[in-house]
C-alpha cells in the first residue's frame, strides 16, 4: 500500500499525528504492535498541560476531555511536615491544567480515526523500517499472518523509548544524551477519592512522594525507590505504612487508604537523541527523548513534537516548501532541552540522591523554602509546569 506519511507507534505521538494529519488533508497510516486494548488500558500520565488541551480542542477530539477531565489551578509542595500551594493560574495569568489520563487521550484519538474508517494497525508483527536515507522510504510488517508493505514519502517514527525507528538511524548520525537517575517510582492506582483536591509533590528524608489522581474516584500514587528494588518486596501494607510516613503533617491531614488495583516500577531517565531528524525519517515523542515523570511532562512534550510535525508536513503538502521540515529538529530540540531542564530540576529538588551529603539535603531544603517564598521562584516553576508556550 502506498501512503504520504507511515507512522510507526499508535501512542500520544502517533495518534495525534495521524489525526492532526488527516484534518490537514494528509494521508497516513498507522502500524502499533500492541492491541488497541493494551494501548488503551496502559496506566501512565495523567497531567495535561493547558496547550495540549487547546490542541485536543482545535482538533476536534476535546468534547469528552473537557466532560469528564478535571481542572486543577494549584499544586501543593509539601516538605518539613508542612503543605504550601503553588497558585498556578495567579502566577501565570490565568492558566492551568487538566487530570485526563493518558489512556482516555489515545482512546479518544484512535476512536476518531477508526470512526473515520481511516487505516490503523494494531498487533502487528515484525515492524521494520527500511530505506529512510533514500527517496523511498518503507515500512514492512506482518498483519494476520501476512506480509505487508508501505511506501510512503516519510516516516515518523512514534514508537516510544523501545520502539525500532530511532534504531534505524546509523549510531554515528546521532548524537545521545542521557542521565540515569539512582533511584525509581513505585507507583500505585488505588480504588478511593483523592485525599486532596490537587497534586501533592513531598519531599520527604526517607524519599519522595507523589500524591495525584484519575479521577474523584481513583486515586494515584507514587513513592520514590531503589531502581533493583523488586515489587515483590511491596506488599500493600508496606505500600501503604510508607505513603502514610512520607505524607504525614504537622496537622490532622490523612491519606485516604483502598483496594490497589494497578502497581509497577518506573526507573527514571533523562534522554535526548539529537538530531530528530535522519533523510526522510522524524522521530516524535519518547522515541528521541525522555524526561523523568516529576514535572509531567513526557506526553505534553510528544504532542509539542508531533503539532511541530504535522504542520510541517501540511506545508509541504500544500506548497512545497521544505523549510519547516528542515527546521523540524532544532524548533523542537529548543523545547525538549528547557523541558528537560525542568524535568531535571524538580527531580534533583525533591528527591534524595543515594551519594547526597547533609549539605545537599540542607540545600534542597533551602530551594523548596524559595521556592514557597519567593514570587519570582515560584512564577518560573509555574509557567513550566502548565506548560511553556509552542513557540518559544
Ligand atoms: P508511547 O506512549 O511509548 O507510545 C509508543 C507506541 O509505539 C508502540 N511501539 C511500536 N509500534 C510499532 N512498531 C514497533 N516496533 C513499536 N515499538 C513500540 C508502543 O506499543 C506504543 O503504543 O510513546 P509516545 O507516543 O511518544 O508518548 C510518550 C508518553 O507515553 C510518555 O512520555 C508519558 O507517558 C510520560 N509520562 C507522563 N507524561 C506527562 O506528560 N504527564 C505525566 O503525568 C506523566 N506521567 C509518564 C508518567 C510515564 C510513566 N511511565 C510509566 C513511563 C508516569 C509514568 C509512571
Ligand atoms: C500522574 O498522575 O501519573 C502523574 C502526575 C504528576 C507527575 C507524574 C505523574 O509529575
């Protein structure tokens, strides 16, 4: 089959290609190897920045988001035993950001391209990207048994961290960029209602932990661990007895306790593949980066990519003009290196490092206290954390 653009992955990046493309009259198809159940049932982000939102709703595909998706205008930075807002919306004129699950954002784009009769692989076999440094590049995968091939103008490749496109880049053409950080997050969805009305990130001397949600049912929990650490060795009471202690406040507050549903551990990376960008290949999304999870950031970052991409390739279309595919890579690598600053920053503020000395602890200290304190410090955590504006 022959289209204009192949997309390899049907995560954030891929589906909000494929549909940003098709409103701009461009063709593509779309080649996942995971079931659309999978996808759809895949626990991770939560937290929307304002923009992506914006985007949802230009994009037609908002409605249900804006239903069903909670506004928040605040977070809680709590150390010390105390809690102190972060007034989000004050401290950026007004803006904000939305709880909607990472899994609702994929359903509701893979729904709209189904509805559309528009192609969408799932469970495909063997995917494999061929002749990206040529004029005519393909993807080649098995379907049903059967072997089949895309001709297409480009690829993009949205498959994730693990995925085949950025590996079909000859190592010497990029460059790589990264930072395991020594510790994970253990994280948890538990069947009760938020304890809290908005996020609360703690900093805490046995480790950091995260408070967040799903929905006024579904509360969503994270606690910083050693990256060897097996879930084995988590039972939910210990789960539980941990949350509770990192948690606890001078004053009566109280986590709210329920069934788990879900657990797993994330380890935390910082990673960036320059260029984004290799012959007739774009990679989007966890396929050229990846932040670690404390500023939220991962999936607003792929649709930043993927908003920069398919304008790009509208243009071609419509004019001919390369100019904004040959941008591509630098206009998002300005964004993905302050988003991973900021990723970075928060990370290294709120938890504690195996090889961290009194004087780092006293210092992290210290920086969340300005942070509280100081307008200027927390108008600039602010305006990252709902989001920085597309065009820098
Ligand atoms: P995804 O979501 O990994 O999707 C890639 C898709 O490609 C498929 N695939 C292939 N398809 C075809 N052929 C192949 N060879 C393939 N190999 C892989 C995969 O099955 C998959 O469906 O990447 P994408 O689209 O770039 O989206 C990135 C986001 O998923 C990721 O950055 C976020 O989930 C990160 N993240 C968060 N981001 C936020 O913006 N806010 C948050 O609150 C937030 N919390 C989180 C997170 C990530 C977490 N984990 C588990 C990594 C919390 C956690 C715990
Ligand atoms: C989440 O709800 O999964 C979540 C929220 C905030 C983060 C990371 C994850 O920083």
């Amino acid at each position: 089959m022959r289209t204009q653009v192949g997309i390899v992955g049907a995560g954030p990046a891929g589906t909000m290609l494929a549909h940003l493309l098709a409103r701009a009259g461009v063709d593509s198809v779309v080649i996942e190897t995971r079931s659309r159940e999978y996808v759809q049932e895949r626990v991770r982000a939560g937290v929307l920045e304002q923009g992506t939102c914006d985007l949802m709703d230009a994009a037609g595909v908002g409605a249900r988001m804006r239903r069903e998706g909670l506004v928040h205008h605040g977070i809680e930075l709590r150390f010390g035993g105390r809690g102190h807002r972060i007034d989000l919306s004050d401290l950026t004129g007004g803006r904000s950001i939305m709880i909607y699950p990472q899994r609702e954002v994929v359903k509701d784009l893979t729904d709209a391209r189904v509805s559309a009769g528009l192609p969408i692989y799932f469970e495909a076999e063997d995917v494999r990207v061929g002749d990206v440094d040529g004029d005519h590049p393909e993807i080649l995968f098995i379907h049903d048994g059967f072997e089949h091939r895309v001709d297409c103008d480009f690829v993009a490749g949205c498959d994730g961290f693990h995925g085949v496109c950025r590996e079909a880049i000859p190592r010497a053409a990029l460059t790589i960029y990264e930072r395991v950080y020594p510790f994970a997050w253990l994280g948890i969805l538990a069947e009760v209602a938020p304890s809290s009305d908005e996020l609360i990130y703690c900093s805490h001397e046995r480790g950091f932990a995260l408070h967040s949600m799903r929905s006024p049912s579904l509360t969503r929990l994270y606690l910083q661990c050693d990256p060897r650490e097996a879930i084995e060795n988590w039972p939910d009471d210990r789960i539980w007895r941990e949350l509770q202690t990192r948690f606890a406040t001078e004053s009566d507050w109280r986590l709210a306790e329920g069934p788990i549903v879900q657990k797993g551990i994330t380890p935390m990376r910082s990673f960036v593949a320059e260029p984004m960008r290799h012959g007739r290949l774009f990679l989007a999304g966890d396929a050229a980066h990846i932040v670690p999870p404390t500023g939220a950031k991962g999936l607003n970052l792929a649709v930043a990519d993927v908003k920069a991409m398919a304008a790009a390739f509208a243009e071609f279309y419509r004019s001919g003009r390369r100019e904004p595919l040959d941008n591509y890579s630098s206009v998002c690598l300005r964004r993905v290196w302050k988003v991973q600053r900021f990723s970075w920053w928060m990370t290294s503020m709120l938890h504690r490092f195996p090889d961290e000395t009194p004087f780092d602890w006293r210092r992290q200290q210290a920086e969340l206290d300005y942070v509280i304190g100081s307008r200027a410090a927390a108008t600039s955590l602010a305006e990252n954390y709902v989001g920085l504006p597309f065009d820098l």
